[in-house]
C-alpha cells in the first residue's frame, strides 16, 4: 500500500507541477497562441466621402462590396475548393489553389466582388470561405474631371504611382544631326519609346498616362521659345493638342501577360 500511495503522490506531484509550469510560466506564450487561432484582424478601409460637382451631382462616391477570403486551415479539400470557386469567379484554379495552399491565416480570393459573383460565392457554402463587406470606388461620370477628382485603387488608397517616363525633344524628332522646329497648327505623327518596365495591375487598378511639354528638374528645362534652353530666361506658353480620332488615332502600345 505504501508502495501505491507513493506513486500516486508522485505521480499527483508530477501532474500538479506540469500544471504549475504551463500557467504559470508558459501562460503568456499559450495565451498569444490561443488568441492567434481564435482572433483574426481584417483591415477594412475607411469610407470615403463623396466629392460633387456645383450642382450636386456626385463625381466620385463609395459603395458597399463584397469580398471573398479564405481561412486556409479550414479548407479540407482545397483542390475540390478551387475548382468550385474558379467556376463562378472566373478564375484560374490554379490561381485560386496556390491562394487556398497560403500558410497564412487569411487570404485574400478576390477582391471587390460583383453582386453575381458574391452570390455565387455564398451560394457554394464553403467552410472557411467567406465574404467580408469593402467600399469601392464609383465614379458615375466615368473620367470627367479626373484630374481634379482623382482615383483610388483596389485598397481604396488615393495614390498614383510612377512606373515609368520617357522624353522626346521634338526639334531633334529626326535625329540630333537634323534639328527641324515645328510649325504651329501642324499635325505631326510623334512616337515615344518607352524603356522596359513591367508591373501587375490588380483588378481595381487604372492606367493613367500624362502628356506635358517639360519635365523639369527630371530632364533638362524647356522654355519652348525654339531658342537654346542653357544660355536663355524668358518662357513662352506652348499649347499642346492630343488628338484622337478616326484620322489620327493616337494609342499606347503594350504587352500584357497573364499570370
């Protein structure tokens, strides 16, 4: 009997102190773990306000969305997931697959859903894919003032980013051995070359190009005065016309690739 009281106690002594250690000593790293698989923060952009024009009439608003995400570790058969969400997404399964096979806690599937498509997307009543509300941009005049009002992209962040510039000094058009000035009300044929860049464009994203008759500090000054920039002062207005019509269909030039 002793025997047996002893083991017990030691074994009594044995438990109650694992105990100990876990809550006692290892309790701040197993409630950060616990609070890691139960908790999930989801950044949600802010509302913008709406920007009208005089009369009222809205020129850029917010509209609420849906979203798709996933919970990876929720998703037992991520294959038979993605193929399921690629069919009324319209996305490629192996797309969505390598989005599902993340290591992440949340992910993103896609952003900015149609009402369609967020239907759809509900109606396949995944465990661990689900939709969470956004606001997306809505301009109901499509690019009227758009300097003025500005664009948002995909994260509702009103930024613009450079990826590229180039420059083209038209009085060296044929060449810098054959300086030629232009002459006004005449329309020239201008082709700008671009160096290779290369960027990923989110749905949501918008491809925004500026024309302009200098570029000053990137490249040298121009004063359009047809006179040598280095050695002169005075400026003159230079108006600058685009035009885009049947006759003179002035394009951009690009690659795309899927991914």
């Amino acid at each position: 009997m002793l025997i047996v009281a002893g083991v017990a106690l030691l074994w009594a002594t044995a438990i109650f102190g694992r105990l100990g250690y876990l809550q006692l000593y290892r309790h701040r790293d197993y409630l950060l773990r616990a609070q890691h698989q139960q908790q999930r923060v989801i950044e949600i952009s802010p509302k913008r306000g709406a920007i009208y024009d005089r009369n009222m009439h809205a020129l850029a608003m917010s509209i609420k969305v849906d979203s798709a995400f996933a919970i990876p570790n929720e998703i037992k058969d991520k294959a038979l997931a993605a193929q399921l969400l690629s069919g009324v997404l319209g996305l490629p399964a192996d797309l969505v697959e390598s989005r599902l096979d993340s290591s992440q806690n949340f992910v993103w599937i896609e952003r900015k859903l149609t009402p369609e498509k967020s239907e759809a997307v509900t109606a396949l009543n995944l465990k661990g894919v689900y939709t969470q509300a956004e606001n997306k941009r809505f301009y109901p005049k499509a690019d009227l003032a758009s300097h003025v009002v500005g664009f948002v992209d995909v994260d509702e962040k009103g930024r613009a980013i450079n990826l590229h510039d180039s420059i083209l000094r038209l009085r060296y058009r044929k060449g810098v051995a054959s300086p030629e000035s232009m002459i006004p009300n005449h329309v020239y044929r201008i082709e700008i070359s671009g160096l290779s860049t290369g960027n990923y464009f989110a749905p949501g994203h918008r491809l925004r190009i500026e024309l302009a008759g200098s570029n000053f500090p990137n490249y040298e000054r121009n004063l359009h005065t047809g006179g040598h920039n280095y050695d002169e002062s005075a400026t003159r207005p230079a108006r600058i016309d685009i035009l885009h019509d049947a006759q003179h269909p002035s394009f951009v030039e690009f690659t795309t690739m899927t991914r």
